[in-house]
C-alpha cells in the first residue's frame, strides 16, 4: 500500500530557529515529491522534487531529497511568524498513464513571537 | 497563473439531501481533476480521481454511488455528496493541473445538520 509519513506531526519554535521538517515514502512509481503550506484554506505550493541529491530554495525555504532512502527533508531557516502552517508532502505516482497524488500527514508548525 | 475555483465555498444542507460542489479549471484545461477529502486537524484523503469523459476512478473505502463525480469538460468537474449525512461534514477540495503542479481549488466546507 502506497504510504507517505511526515515527521514530526507537530512543532513549535521560536522565531528565529531553524526547523527540519521530514517526508518519507513507499510509493509504487514515484514520479515526484511535492511540498505544500497549508494555512486557512486550501494548500498553496512550494517545491516539486524529481531528482535526488539536487537542492531547491526559495527565500528561506529549502528542500531536497533522496529517492535511494525514500524520504525528503524541508528545511526553513529564520523562522517567522508567518510560517505557521500545516506543511504537507504529497507524492505523485504514476501507473498504466494514470497519476495520483498521496498525502502525508502533514506537520503542523508554530512559530512564537 | 493558473487558476481553480469551487463553488459554493460554504454549504449547510439537511441530512438526507443532496449537494453538489463544482471545481473549475479557469485557464487551462483539464483532463484530470482530483477531489480531496480533509476533516480538522488532518491531511488531504484522496477521495478519487476525475477523468474528463470518463468515469471517475474511486479510492479504495470511497463509496462511488454517496459520492458522484462527473467530469463533463475540460474545465469542470462536479462532486455530489448524495443522501447527506453528518458524517458527511467536512472539508471538500479538488485539485488540477499538469504533471509539473498541482492546483488547488478553495475548497467547499459542508456541514450537514
């Protein structure tokens, strides 16, 4: 069964800090791995990652994974207040032409002023 | 950029009745849609996959005759919740895109009294 896990399921920090969010996967044809934040509403994008080894940034946002060990990491450095939000990883996986996208369970992150 | 929308965003009905959530591709077309199911606190279920002139291919526990899809364009697919029940609340998203992203849609809360 197609699995995706995040670690941890909740994180509080100060603003400031670093954090390291984790994204592990069993998937039957990974094609890609994709970071979401989801703040209110519907999850609004960040990465997609297909190859390993090779770093995406953005701002202070960053990620990168390894498919020989099946997992990703998200790293966002200074955080801010505005980072709050539940980040989600999704894997896509292709079969037979058809495609879907599993979710992890996302973690919910909280940053104190 | 691209753009989904869903309609309504908001939804209070009856137990026993139907409702229908549209998502619609704004600028590009579709051929697949995803619908999404997320209860507070947790992450996206896929709920199944919505195939432009097709039937729709239902994740495993999903009941496909409570949850319609038609998918009748490029641009538009429709989840009906049918016999609506409390259980049924929850917060609906579809999603839609190429195989670089995926975007999301609003989403629907419904609450069934």
């Amino acid at each position: 069964e197609d699995k995706v896990v995040q670690s941890p399921l909740s994180l509080v920090v100060h603003e400031g800090d670093t954090v390291t969010l984790n994204c592990s996967y069993e998937v039957t044809n990974f094609r890609s791995l994709l970071w979401y934040k989801q703040e209110k509403k519907a999850p609004t994008f960040l990465f997609m990652l297909t190859s390993s080894g090779i770093e995406k940034k953005s701002g202070r946002l960053s990620s990168i994974l390894d498919k020989k060990e099946l997992f990703s990491i998200l790293n966002i450095t200074a955080t801010q207040t505005g980072d709050s939000a539940v980040y989600l990883c999704a894997v896509e996986a292709r079969t037979s032409g058809t495609y879907k996208y599993i979710f992890g369970t996302g973690t919910r992150l909280k940053v104190l002023a | 950029g691209a753009v989904v929308s869903q309609h309504p965003s908001r939804v209070i009905c009856k137990s026993g009745t139907s409702v229908k959530i549209e998502c619609r591709s704004l600028d590009f077309q579709a051929t697949t849609m995803f619908w999404y199911r997320q209860f507070p606190k947790k992450s996206l279920m896929l709920m199944a996959t919505s195939n432009e002139g097709s039937k729709a291919t239902y994740e495993q526990g999903v009941e496909k005759d409570k949850f319609l899809i038609n998918h009748a364009s490029l641009t538009l697919s429709t989840l009906t919740v049918t016999s609506a029940h409390p259980e049924d609340s929850s917060f609906y998203i579809c999603s839609a895109g190429s195989a670089y992203e995926q975007y999301f849609g609003p989403g629907t809360r419904l609450t069934v009294t």
